[in-house]
C-alpha cells in the first residue's frame, strides 16, 4: 500500500498564493483580476489560518 501524495505546508501554500497574486497585479492597468474557485479558496484558507493563529497568539498573551 502506498502513502498518498504530501500535504504541502502553509509555507508553501503562502508561497504558491503570493505567486498567483504577484503575476495577477502585475499588470497595474489592470483594474480588475479574477481568481479561480480554488485560488480564491486557497486565500480564504491561508487567512482564516493566519486569524486562528494570531488570535491564539493574542489570546496567550492576555
């Protein structure tokens, strides 16, 4: 039985997302870009993830 493939870190999702989102607003006539479902969810996930931790982070400090 073989292990499914790695999970990536959040390092690496972060730095994935900063990626896509760099190469986005690259163009600066732009006034719009659009990001696919699962980019758009991918950013959801890595903010909600930042809240939690630095809500943990807030909530030790108190």
């Amino acid at each position: 039985m073989t292990d499914g493939p790695e999970m990536p870190s959040a390092l690496q999702v972060a730095q994935a997302l900063s990626h896509v989102l760099r190469a986005k607003l690259a163009d600066l006539a732009a006034v719009t870009i659009s990001l696919t479902r699962e980019e758009a969810a991918l950013c959801l996930g890595l903010a909600d993830g930042v809240a939690e931790n630095l809500g943990r982070n807030d909530a030790d400090h108190s």
